[in-house]
C-alpha cells in the first residue's frame, strides 16, 4: 500500500512540491525516450560532476551556444508544470535531463544567475533534497559556525517540484549520493533581460 503523508514538508516559501504529478505509464514513456538521449559530463567549478547531462534550449552557460530544441518527448510534460507554474510553457525556455547514477550526488548550488523559476519532475527512484539559505561566496568565511540545512524533502519518483521566489533566490539546494538510478526532468524560466 502506498504511504500516504499527512502533513507536506516544511519548505520555504516558494518551494511546491507535488507526489505523483505523472503517472506510472507516463514515467516509463519518458524513461524509454531518455535511453535516446546522449549524455555528456558537466563540469561544476572545476571539478566533473558525477552526474551527467542533457541541455535543451536557451544554453546553461552565460555565453549563447549553439542550441537544441526541446525535443517533443518533453513537450507534454513542460506544458503541464507550465499550467501548475500559471505560465505559458514557452516560457520554461530551457530543459535539463540530469542523470544520477548509483552514488551520484549535485552538489550545493543556487541555481544559475540567468534563470528564474525552475520546475523538475523526478523519475525511478527517490532522492532527498536538501535546502539552506544561500551565503555569497564572499561572504561564507564570515560566518560564525557551521552551515546547517534548514529544510528537506524526499523527491519521489513521479513527484514534481517548483522552486520560485524566496525559496529560488534566498536557498541553496542539494541532493546527497543517490541509491539508485535516478532522472530529473527540469525545465526553467528566463530572467528578465538575459
Ligand atoms: O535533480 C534534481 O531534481 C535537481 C537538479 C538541480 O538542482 C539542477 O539541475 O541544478
């Protein structure tokens, strides 16, 4: 029997979240798909990352590179977190595939500077994600003691997520090593001007 839970995760303001957003059979169309789609490694600050990735649309990077649509195996998908975002899908001008093999973990990182709301659905298998508020890098050798998470929550696979406003722009987010195979499907918003 599935366990249900009776209060939601204590998160900050702006972080939704969302168990069984899509349903088994959609979950097995969109993992058929990924077996597809060509991975590469992605660098975070110098080091590669044990997770490996697949961008579509408006580049990660700063600097416009050459860019891949968002291929139509998502489009179902961005366009019904566009409707729980009460934006246009357009709008969600980017999409990542982040595969976690067995032990991979993201490290802690607020999420890059061009864009604004993100939305992510998780697939195969659970993972916890951690939350803190975000510290400048400049400013984190003055701080008193330790950085403590102030927030989790277990994604579910199938479950979705919507990260906006405070819970985007004052946090800092993570996901500790996975048990096991796990997707993420996140698609994000432009900043304005960028
Ligand atoms: O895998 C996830 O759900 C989180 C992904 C993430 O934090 C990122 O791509 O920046």
């Amino acid at each position: 029997m599935k366990e249900m839970r009776l209060f939601g995760p204590d998160l900050p303001p702006g972080f939704d979240y969302r168990d069984d957003f899509i349903t088994d059979v959609e979950e097995r169309q969109l993992v058929a798909a990924i077996a597809g789609v060509e991975f590469a490694s992605f660098e975070m600050r110098g080091v590669v990352a044990r997770r490996r990735v697949k961008f579509y649309g408006r580049s990660y990077d700063a600097v416009p590179g050459p860019e891949e649509p968002i291929p139509k195996f998502l489009l179902p998908l961005r366009e019904r977190l566009a409707a729980w975002a009460t934006i246009d899908p357009a709008a969600f001008a980017m999409a990542l595939i982040n595969e976690y093999r067995e032990s991979a973990p993201i490290g802690w990182h607020r999420d890059a500077p061009q864009y604004e709301s993100i939305a992510g659905v998780s697939l195969l298998s659970s993972s916890r994600m951690k939350l803190r508020p975000y510290v400048a890098p400049k400013d984190v050798s003055k701080l008193a003691g330790p950085r403590k998470t102030t927030h989790q929550l277990e994604l579910r696979p199938r479950s979705a997520y919507l990260i906006t406003g405070e819970a985007r722009q004052g946090y800092e987010h993570s996901i500790p090593p996975v048990a096991s195979l796990r997707y993420s499907i996140t698609f994000r918003t432009l900043r304005h001007g960028r």
